[in-house]
C-alpha cells in the first residue's frame, strides 16, 4: 500500500487569491479584453484559465491599446511603468499584493532617510524589477554572498536593505548576516520582508520531507516559491521533484517509493494537487491512502479594491 502526504498549508496564498479574483471580477464588469501586464501568477494553467476567459497577458504598456482596461500583476510594478500607463490614458487595477506594496514603502521610506538601498532578491524577477522601479535613486540588487564581496559601499555610508517576498528563509539569513558582517551599521528588516505564506510553506515541506520517501512540488519553473520549496526539500536529502503538473510526472522515478509527500506553490490551484493525486491512484494497482500533516492555519485574507467592493 502507498501513501500520499499532503503538506500544510500548500497552493493558493491570500495574494494569488486576490489577484486572480481581481481579473476575473474586472472581466465581469468591463467586459473582455481586459490587459494584464506580465503574468498574474506564475502559474501557466491560471493564465491559460483567464486567458479562455478574456484576459490577455502582455509583456510592456506599450503592447496595450489606448484607454484600455489594465491589471498590475500580483508582482508589483516600477513607478515608470505606472507613469507609462497614465500616458496612454489606460483604466488600471492594480493586484500588486500588499505585502510586496509594503516592501516598496519600506524601500523607500530608507531612502527618503537618505541611506543607500540593497535589495535582496533574484535580479530579473518581476517583483525585484518592480521593488527596483520604486526608488528615484535606484537599489543595489544582490543575489549571492558571494556578490556581498564585490560591494563598494564604504562602512561608513548609510545603508539599508530590503528582500523579495519570495525567497528562501535560511539562504536570506545567511545574505543578511553577511552585508551586516561587511557593513555593521545597516538597516533592515532581517527576513520579516519574506511573506507570511512563503515562511509557512517552507517550513511545511521540511515537515512533509521528514515523513515522506519522495516529494513531489507542483508549480512552474518561473515560479520563486515552487522552485525554493524543490530546492528546501531536496536539501533534506530526501529525492525532490518539481513538476508543472501530473502530465510532467515521470512515474519510473517514484514506482520505488511507499511515502509519496506532495505541496504546492502559492501561485499552484488546488485542482492540480487534485488532478495529480487522481493520476496517482489511476497509475499504480495498490491501494493509496491521503494523509494530510498538521501546519499553519492560514486565515489571511486581503481586501478587494474598493472598485469590486459590491
């Protein structure tokens, strides 16, 4: 007999629900084509979804028609991209999750104190492009301790940093402890810039490691939570695997395992943990029994724009 364990609390987190409702409540009441500027979520089965809908997802302001209905991604967007919207006269909603909007009024509130801004944070991402494109002066965007070493600020210089939401607890500890060991005097806010759900489902799949002879991540690869998950998980030693969803699974590689532990990244709907696990039971002749371990009761929920507020 199989077991499949189910990490807690795993997919959808209060921001991805938000900013999916908000395409979907805008395609309601404006009517299709309603533009979204970058993905929505990083999950291509919630895009495809609103896409069938009448959402269309562009990569610049300059892709999108005059005077257009138009949705910031849950990732934030730069002060120029908001400033190009407003030249093309364009109607925006913008899903920005608040606790990136927050990291923005962090980043630039240091900067208005007049200390020079590192952020941490994988270079390219739209959240760190986003957080970036918030502070008139521009930020130092470090990715590695390694980069720490190349820095050329002076100790004695105000300095302050800021993290992408989205990145693994323990290796945003060890970046922080290394620009406070270069730069003792620097400000920030040690790793409670890493969302709530982000820390939840980190720890989660270490639990779900614990109990579980393969894990299984759903989320795509252009997702930072799904592919910090793979890699917490793998550190465990524990064989890790991340697929988009059941049709990326490649059974030859678990048919040896009892313990079968499944998450899912904050951008991942739950159907797909749904599909995955009737893959599961329709792929092997013995029974499988679903387990779900104990974790965080996320009870997060984050008000829509006063737009949708009927």
């Amino acid at each position: 007999m199989k077991r499949i364990i189910l990490a807690q609390p795993r997919g959808f987190c209060a921001g991805v629900h938000r900013a999916v409702d908000i395409v979907e409540r805008a395609i309601e009441k404006f009517g299709a084509p309603i533009y979204v500027r970058h993905e929505i979520v990083h999950n291509k089965h919630v895009v495809d979804r609103l896409t069938n809908k009448g959402a269309i997802f562009v990569d610049e302001i300059l892709d999108i028609p005059k005077k257009s209905n138009t949705i910031f991604s849950a990732h934030g967007v730069s002060a120029d991209v908001e400033s190009a919207a407003k030249d093309k006269l364009l109607t925006v909603v913008d899903a920005t999750c608040p606790l990136v909007k927050k990291v923005h009024i962090e980043a630039i509130r240091y900067y208005d104190q007049g200390y020079k801004i590192i952020l941490v944070g994988h270079k390219g991402h739209p959240e760190v492009e986003g957080t970036a494109g918030r502070v008139p002066g521009g930020v130092t965007v470090v990715e590695t301790v390694e980069q720490i070493g190349n820095l050329k600020f002076t100790k004695d210089e105000p300095l302050a940093y800021v993290t992408q939401t989205t990145l693994s607890v323990d290796d945003t500890k060890i970046i922080i402890d290394a620009l406070k060991d270069k730069y003792p005097s620097i400000q920030g806010p040690d790793t409670r810039d890493i969302c709530y759900a982000t820390q939840n489902r980190q720890k989660a799949v270490r639990d779900l490691a614990k109990c579980s002879d393969v894990v299984l991540v759903l989320g795509n690869n252009n997702s930072s939570n799904s592919v910090r998950l793979a890699e917490i998980s793998a550190l465990t030693g524990v064989p890790t695997y991340r697929i988009s969803d059941k049709d990326e699974i490649n059974l030859e590689l678990i048919k040896g395992f009892d313990v079968i532990g499944i998450t899912a990244g904050a951008s991942t709907p739950e159907v797909l943990v749904k599909d995955l696990i009737r893959f599961l039971r329709k792929s092997f002749s013995e029974k499988i029994t679903i387990e779900i371990l104990d974790g965080a009761e996320e009870k997060v929920n984050f008000k829509l724009p006063e737009l949708f507020s009927d």
